[in-house]
C-alpha cells in the first residue's frame, strides 16, 4: 500500500514542501530510502523501528519497504523527517487512517522511546505550508509557540508518536495552539539595558545617537574600562522598535539556527550579536557543507559588535564587505547557492595601541610608533571606509562614576533618533532606501547640499587628512544626519542644506584617519 505525507525543508530562510512517499509491498524484507537523504536522515529508519516497538506498534519488518523523499534533486538532511516517516509507514501498514494526512504538514525527530523532541526552522515550514494551503503542522510540542504566530493555521503541538496518530484517528482531540501575536511582541519588545546606566561619555553617547539615528556603522576607540562594550549593549535601546514584519524575519533566521528557545515565538527586540575575535569566516558570514548563517545573518536587523576589532583574522574582516554594502550575504556550494539576509549596524571596539593606552592622561604607553602604526594597519583601508563613525572613548573620572546624577536614559535618546528617521522616512519614500547610510551618489547629491562654509571646510579636510572618496560619501551621509537630527519633526523631507557645524562634528568622527596622517 502507498502512503503520503507532507513535510517540509529549509533552503536559506525558505522552506519547501517535502512529499514523503512510503510504500509497502510483499517482497523480500527490505528499508530502501531514495530521494537524495543524508546520513541522518537513513538513520531515521533505527530510531522509527524501535520508537514503534517502545510505542507498542508494530513495525512491517517482513515486507518491502521503500520511502521516498519527493523532489528527489534536493538534498534532504537532519532528523526532522522521522515523524512524517513514521505516519507513513503506520499509514501503509493500516495502522491508521491517512484521510487527514494531506491537510497538515508534518515535522518532528524521534526519540527511541517514540517521544517527539523538537527541530529547527519550524516557523519558516508553518509560514510555507500556510501559503500553500495546508490546514495546520503537525509538529514536537516545544515548537508549537515558535510557529503559532502563523495566523489562520492550526498548529497541533505533540508530545508523543502516539498523539499524532490519535489525532489522525480521530481519537484524541489536540486543541491547536495559537500565539496572540501583537499582545506577545509587544510582552518580548523590552530591553534589559539603558544609557541611564552609563556614567559620562556624552560625546561617545552623542555618536552613538548619530549612528542610530542614521543607521551609520561606528568604532570605539579607548583604553581598556572605558566602556566601550557597557555602551554598545545599550545602543539597540536606542534603535526603532522592530516591526511585526521585521521581528518575523529575524526569528526565521533565529529558528533556522536552533536559537529560538522552547516555548519562545518571537525575537521581539533588536539582535545584539557579539562574536568572539577568534571566529572562523563560516561562523561569522555563514556556511558549512549545508549553508547555515552565520553571526552577521544573526545580527539581521540589529547590531553586530566587534569587540577588540585588530585581533580579528584580517581575511575574516574583508568578507564583511560586501554584506555591508549590499545587506545581503550569498554562500555558494556545488549543490545550490544561498542567500542570507544580512542588514544590520556593525559596531566595533579597539584599543588605540597595543598596550591599550596610547594618549592617555594617567598611563604610559610603551608602544613604538612603528608598533602602532602596526596595530593600526591590521584594518584594512576599504574595510574603515565602511565604518562611517570613529569615536573616541577615554578612560571615565573618579567623580563621574562616583556621581548619583543618571546620565539622558534610552527613551530620551530615542526620541530624537525617531525624528530623524521619520525625516529619512519622507525623505526617501518609495526609493527602496530607509536611512542616510544606505544613500546612492546620486542621493547623496541630491539630498546633501552644502553651504559655502561648509564646501571650503569638507575641501580643507579632505586635503590635511588625504581622505578617500569612500570616507567623502560617509562624512556627507553622517552629515546630513547630523542636520536631520537639529531639524524640526515637521518637516517633511529635511532638505535643507548641510552647515559648517555639521560638517565639522563629521569630520571629527574621523579619528582613525587622524590618527593614520598626523
């Protein structure tokens, strides 16, 4: 007898409909598996045969079995295919009835005592099997919130083999789960940290408000303590809410890498990814024989933190360039090429020499200017053009740490970076473009107009710091931000011409290059 189950695959952030095809006949005893499985997939058919005896079912162990895996071009992997494979053979055995088989997509591994433990990319499948016109997913109870969100689909959550085949038998009743969407983002839309909590640095808190504001990438520069990681972890407090659409999106990627925790649905705040100096360049871009994405695929729609930039393999850090260009990562193997989304504000923090305090007030620096010059040169000159805004961050005073005064809290802060973003909103409608760092040339001409103080002072610049044409388009973008932010949220377009003063507190966030031609 020939049985059928739907199930699923992801290819990059995508899922695909898989048709599981099990058919059973007189023959010599036999498992044949076809349909281009891996290794764990094959396996599937050592843990289905003893969770049916645990289970209390019995196995077809002296017929012709042979299971396949439709479209046969596309590489099945992992052991999410165990439960489906299992309803089919129960469903081609007569062990059950397979009428409501083909209304639900099916998905789960299996444990050798038949219970049903959860996978990854659950919310990608229910998002695919609802479009397709699948009435729900069956699915491991530990993944019922995650894909739950998906509205107008029943979710069945099971705990066991033997829920899903009384379910399908019509002999025990599953209420689907449903996650109140909007009531549970807005529950997960908290952050834990704020710039409440941080004691002076005015002037690096000000950067940070510019780079959010315009969704600029930013380097810290200070000694060891000054607190440049305590500021970083705060900087997504200060960024807009993510929306529903975009909150979505990050959780798919979320899912697909096993990060999604059980019971959780969404990623309701910004991503703040901070990888380890010592990550390979899979991990942080992505990859593997079966492409997984990596950190910066992580950080999608939030920060990804540099912490100790230099001590990063220099090859490592030129593959960040084209995803922060284009927002997108593409990792290509033999069998298929995936695209990864990859939108996100890198920030990174270094110290200004070896040792650490080079222009410190308080501790001498035994570097030799060769050594940092060195240190200094382990980024390259493209990847720093990347990096809009290079701000300075000295060690914090006894009296400002020790002071009971709060410094200006997120909210406040957020205030002004939302002005600035409805201004770039207007702005840019319908140009496939949302803030001033994404800017083309042909934008940055049009919208970053300046006076004549301003053209004579960006030149002089230009000139003393031998700046690349890169670095021009940055301080004009980071500019124009500047302008936006001193402007009135009444104004539709914020077009008004750049100033002196703007131009000057760009240019200041320049201080690597400072630093490479004083």
């Amino acid at each position: 007898m020939l049985a059928k189950v739907i199930s699923a695959a992801v290819k990059g952030i995508e899922a695909h409909l898989i048709k599981v095809e099990v058919d059973l006949i007189r023959g010599w005893p036999s498992i044949v598996m076809v349909g281009l499985p891996d290794t764990a997939v094959k396996e599937s058919r050592d843990r289905i045969r003893t969770a049916f005896n645990n289970a209390g079912y019995k196995f077809p162990s002296q017929s012709k079995l042979t299971i396949n895996l439709a479209p046969a071009d596309v590489k099945k992997e992992g052991a999410i295919y165990d439960l489906p494979i299992a309803l089919g053979i129960m469903a081609a055995s007569d062990q059950m009835q397979a009428d409501k088989l083909k209304d639900y997509t099916v998905v789960g591994e299996l444990a050798l005592d038949s219970t049903v433990r959860p996978v990854k990319g659950v919310l990608s499948m229910a998002m695919t099997a609802a479009q397709r016109g699948q009435k729900g997913i069956i699915l491991p109870a530990q993944n019922a919130a995650e894909a739950g969100v998906v509205e107008n689909f029943d979710v069945i959550p099971v705990n066991v083999l033997s829920d899903a085949v009384g379910f399908l038998n019509d002999k025990i009743a599953i209420q689907p789960f449903k996650t109140k969407l909007r009531e549970t983002f807005k529950e997960l839309s908290l952050y834990e940290f704020d710039f409440a909590d941080v004691k002076g640095q005015e002037h690096v808190k000000r950067a940070l408000s510019v780079a959010a504001a315009g969704g600029h990438n930013v380097v810290m520069i200070g000694p060891p303590g000054s607190g440049k990681t305590m500021l970083a972890k705060r900087l997504p407090s200060i960024l807009p809410e993510l929306s529903i659409a975009e909150s979505l999106e990050t959780t798919r990627i979320h899912s697909i890498a096993g990060l999604v925790r059980a019971g959780e649905s969404l990623v309701g705040t910004r991503p703040f990814r901070s990888p380890h100096h010592t990550i390979s360049d899979a991990g942080l871009v992505g990859g593997g024989t079966f492409p997984r994405p990596g950190e910066i695929s992580l950080a999608h729609h939030g920060v990804l933190f540099l912490d100790e930039l230099p001590e990063f393999q220099r090859k490592t850090l030129e593959v960040l360039r084209q995803p922060l260009e284009e927002g997108m990562v593409t990792i290509g193997r033999a069998s298929a090429s995936i695209t990864y989304p990859a939108k996100f504000m890198l920030v990174a923090s270094m110290n200004p020499c070896p040792c650490g305090f080079w222009g410190d007030a308080k501790h001498e620096c035994h570097c030799t200017p060769r050594q940092i010059q060195n240190y200094l040169s382990r980024i390259s000159g493209p990847m720093l053009d990347r990096i809009d805004i290079h701000v300075e961050v000295p060690a914090v005073p006894y009296r400002k740490l020790t002071s009971k005064v709060n410094g200006v809290s997120s909210a406040e802060i957020k205030k002004v970076v939302m002005t600035a973003r409805q201004i770039q909103a207007a702005r840019f409608q319908n140009k496939n473009v949302y803030t001033n760092a994404r800017m083309t040339s042909k934008q940055i001409e049009v919208y970053c107009q300046l006076d004549e103080p301003a053209s004579v002072l960006l030149k002089q610049a230009m000139d003393e710091l031998n700046l690349s044409a890169r670095a021009y388009s940055r301080i004009l973008k980071v500019a124009r931000t500047i302008a936006d932010m001193e402007r009135s949220g009444s104004s539709s377009t914020g077009s008004g011409q750049i100033q002196a003063a703007h131009i000057s507190e760009a240019v200041q966030y320049r201080s690597l290059d400072r630093a490479r031609f004083a």
